[in-house]
C-alpha cells in the first residue's frame, strides 16, 4: 500500500487544491507526521491512530483565515498526497514573501 501512496505523493501550487478545498477533502498534515505514515492510517481504517492526531491538532482542516490568505501567495506549494476521497497536504512552513 505504500508504495502506491507514494506513487500520489508530490509538490502542488494552491491553485492545484482549490477543487479539493471547495469540497471539503483537504486535510492538513502537521509537520512532525510523515505524509505516507498519514496516508497508510487513512487507508487501512486505523481510526484510533487517525482520531489520535486529530485529538493532537495534528490533522486539521484548513481555518478561514488560511482559505482566504492562500490564495494571495501565487508561488504558494504544499506537499500533498492523495488517500482517495482526501487529499493530505504539509503545511507551508512559513509564507513566502509578498
């Protein structure tokens, strides 16, 4: 299953996750989480672990003020992988300059 993951795993441009974000499928990723570790606990039902980093603040959604600022940054890039339905995408780490 990993190596299939990986195969979805990349860089995207904000551009890339709108129709993502418009139905409610992004997940951000904290980024002491490994993306294919995520990825695995979503795929394979492991709910403990998955509502265990959501308890965490470690998989959330992305707030209003994140939605409404990304857009803005045209060089913005998460790392993203796709876990059908979700897309799981990294946090930038910190804005690029405007």
């Amino acid at each position: 299953m990993r190596e299939q993951l990986a195969r979805t795993l990349g860089e995207v441009f904000w551009t890339d996750l709108r129709a993502h974000v418009a139905r409610d499928a992004v997940i951000l990723v904290a980024a002491d989480l490994d993306l294919l570790d995520v990825g695995e606990a979503i795929a394979s039902n492991d709910t403990a672990t998955v509502e265990a980093w959501i308890a965490d603040g470690k998989l959330t959604k992305p707030t209003a003020e994140e939605l409404s600022r990304w857009p803005l940054q045209l060089e913005l890039r998460f790392m993203s992988l796709v876990v059908q339905p979700f897309v799981l995408v990294r946090r930038p780490a910190s804005p690029p300059p405007s």
